[in-house]
C-alpha cells in the first residue's frame, strides 16, 4: 500500500511539474527549462519537493517587485537571488512571524558582539565571513556590478540571523534546505548539526551522547520523519530529535518556529538567569517530556538542574565576573585592546566555552559534557589559570577580593589536607554546603 502511494504521489508530482514549464513562452517555463539542463540537481530537488506538488514555481518565490534593492533583470524576467523570510511569509505567514520572534532570527547581531570582533580582530575578515557569519548570518550587502547585485563578501549565506536587504532577519533555507525543504530534512538532528556544535556550543556532540541521541539513531527508520502531521506519542514515540523538544508538535501544542518559547534559562551567557516569563516556558517543555517520562521524571530533572546552573553561577561565574570586572577598571592590564591579555583569554573560555559545555550538558542528558568536558574544565580554569593571573598583577583590590573567594566554604578546599576533605565529603559536610542550591 505504501509503495502504490508513494508512485502515486511520485505521478502526481510529475504530472503538475510537467504542466507548470510545458509552455515553453511562459516566464515559469523558460525557468525550468533553462535550469533543468544547466543545475539539474537543483530543479530535482525542486521537482520531488511539496513546492512542485502544489504548482509552486521559481518566479513564486524568485520574483522581484520593481524598486527591490537586489531585484536584476534575467532573461526577461524581474527577480532576486535572494528569498527571504518576508517572501516566504506571503504562503507561510504565522512561521515567519514566529521566526521574526526567536532567537534565531537575533543571531546576526553578533556582528557587533565580542564574538565577531575576536573573529576580525585576532583572525580576519574572510575567517569572520566563512565561520562566525556563515551560521550566525552576513549583513547581505548589493554589488551593483555583480550579474545577481549580491557582494560574494557577503553571498552565499544561509546564516540563520542573516540580515536581508528587505529588512528582515533569517534565513529559512538554514533549516529548510533549498530546492527541496524537506519536512523529514529539517526534523532531523542533522539539520542543526551545522551551527550547533564545537567548544562553545556542542549541542549536536550532547545530544548524540545521551540516551535521546542513542535511541534515536538506533530507530530512525521508525520515527515518521516525513509526515505531514507529527505529533510526539502519537506519531512517533521511539525517540525525540532536537525539532522535537524545540519546535514540534505535542498533543496539546502546535508546531513553533519559535526556538525559545520552550527555554526557561538562558546557558549562553556568562551569569545564566531565566527566561521571561520562564514558568510557562518550562511547562511547554515539561509538556514534551512528559509524553514519554512520568511527571516526577521530569520534575526531577529540573529539580537537578536548577542545582547545577545555580553551582555554575554561584561558585565561578559571578566571582570570575566580579574578579574581571574589578581587573578592567584597576587598569591593571599590559595591553589596551580587548583580547590582548592572557587573562581575557582565560575568563573568556571559562563562560563561554567550558561554561556553556556544563549547562547544556546537564540540560541535555549528557554527563561527560557536563564533567568532563564541563565543570572539570571550568574548575581547572578558574582555580590554576584565571585567579592566578588576576593575582599577577599585585594590585591590592584584586588580590583582596580573590582571597575574599577562595575563603567561600565553596572554594575552601583549595587550601587544605587531602584528608580533611575526604572525611567532610563521607560526612556529608563538604555536600551540604552545596544543599541550598537545591532549594533556590
């Protein structure tokens, strides 16, 4: 039964194809025609895609208005490289205003955060161009001497917060794959993997470690990824993807291109607070977790990772922040551009790095991220590399308000007997020093 749907699709798919270019002196025709032969691959995609199925052609999508920016004249028809999010939002409306919402579509204005000036500054432009902008998103620039008015500094890229002549923000093609924007494509892990990954943000490492990743790789074929509903524990339930958690729909809540509206903490920053309105956050995504875990399950994860965040937070983040701080205004420092200094470097790589491997670790049901490849590193940091260089410069202030930390009962240990320490461990004194965290 399958197979006789799946030709009679495939027939169907053809049949409309055909229709749409047989007219060789239409504009649409000329399209396929011309790219049929010269980017095969490209007009496959597009054939076997639901765009195709439905009659939508390269001029619904590619056509310019008069007076577009980036609108040039080819083979006598008005149209754009570019589709941004604005075009698609003329069929897709409601996913394109939750895009508009998200965080991903704010992710281009890390061309003005330290991140892209490390990029420029400390490497260079093309490094800036090809990996900062090429997940974040360029600022798309027009080249009136180029043939598609597009400056190549800035084109191709399919940044998910590129920033479009048009004025909007993003890029569905991040996700949506052109020609074909395969449904199945973007609810696998796989389509994240591109951004997502590495020392500061390894969520496709994470993911693929915990047991979600594991299911999921081990039952692939059974996870109905091309459905045209897919609704978690009603049809699929073997495992969830990132789409899943983040964006998909549950029997009580719709599909959402807004990544954040299930984030109740934010792990990207240096000191992690939560969300707005955090509460509803986290119970849309209890709401997830609660298809396939009981209720105490996932209260209990969060109970865990309240703790944990709060540790982060408590014990290096808000001291190496105040330690920072007090190090930049002391005017202490031998070099006067930002990352010109040993310690920048290291405070740097202790939030932004090991700092956000910890949270989304233990988010994500990963413990070797959330150890090892975590609080291991940050520990390491901040107790060999970080304070020590503050403490470097002699100042005064700084040296009195690291000594000031390392007399924290959290950070106590530092200085004392191996045995004292053990004895507190099996007494549990050392763990209850940590206790109120779990109540915060």
């Amino acid at each position: 039964m399958k197979r006789f749907l799946g030709l009679t699709i495939l027939m169907m798919t053809l049949a409309l194809a055909a229709s749409a270019f047989a007219t060789e002196d239409s504009v649409a025709g000329k399209c396929m025609t011309c790219h049929k032969e010269k980017s095969p691959g490209l007009y496959r995609q597009w054939q076997m895609s639901n765009h195709a199925m439905h009659n939508v052609t390269c001029l619904d999508c590619h056509q310019a208005a008069r007076g577009d920016i980036d609108g040039f004249m080819h083979e006598g028809a008005l149209i754009a490289t570019l589709v941004t999010p604005k075009d698609c939002g003329v069929c897709h409306k409601k996913e394109a205003d939750q895009v508009d919402a998200s965080h991903h579509a704010t992710a281009g204005l890390i061309l003005d955060s330290n991140d892209a000036y490390l990029a420029h500054a400390a490497g260079g432009a093309p490094a800036a161009i090809m990996g900062c902008e090429s997940c974040h998103g360029s600022k798309v620039q027009i080249d009136e001497n180029s043939p598609n008015k597009l400056s190549m500094k800035s084109w191709p890229n399919s940044g998910i917060g590129r920033l479009n002549p048009d004025g909007s923000k993003g890029a569905c093609t991040a996700c949506h794959t052109r020609h074909a924007f395969s449904k199945a494509q973007a609810r696998r892990p796989e389509a994240c993997s591109k951004c997502h990954l590495g020392p500061d943000h390894p969520q496709k490492e994470i993911y693929e470690e915990s047991k979600h990743g594991n299911a999921y790789f081990t039952h692939i074929d059974d996870m109905n990824l091309a459905a045209d509903r897919w609704v978690v524990g009603v049809d699929y339930f073997e495992a969830p993807t990132c789409a899943t958690c983040h964006m998909s729909a549950t029997s009580t809540q719709t599909v959402s291109h807004d990544v954040g509206a299930r984030l109740s903490w934010n792990l990207r920053a240096p000191v992690s607070k939560k969300m707005e309105n955090w509460e509803q956050k986290r119970a849309n995504m209890m709401d997830v977790c609660q298809n396939c875990h009981g209720a105490q399950f996932a209260k209990g994860h969060y109970y865990q990772l309240d703790a944990l965040v709060g540790l982060y937070n408590d014990k290096f983040a808000v001291p190496a922040k105040k330690v920072m701080d007090l190090v930049k205004s002391r005017g202490v420092m031998e070099n006067p551009a930002a990352f010109s200094n040993e310690i920048e470097w290291e405070y740097w790589e202790l939030w932004h790095h090991e700092g956000r491997r910890a949270r989304h670790g233990a988010a994500m049901f990963a413990p070797d991220y959330t150890w090892w490849h975590g609080f291991y590193d940050i520990a390491h940091n901040f107790y060999f590399k970080f304070l020590p260089s503050a403490q470097a410069y002699g100042d005064p202030e700084v040296n009195a308000l690291v000594d000031e930390i390392l007399a924290d009962p959290m950070n106590a240990w530092f200085n004392r007997p191996t045995g004292e320490i053990k004895a507190d461990i099996n007494s549990g004194v050392l763990p209850a020093i940590y206790e109120n965290l779990f109540t915060k």
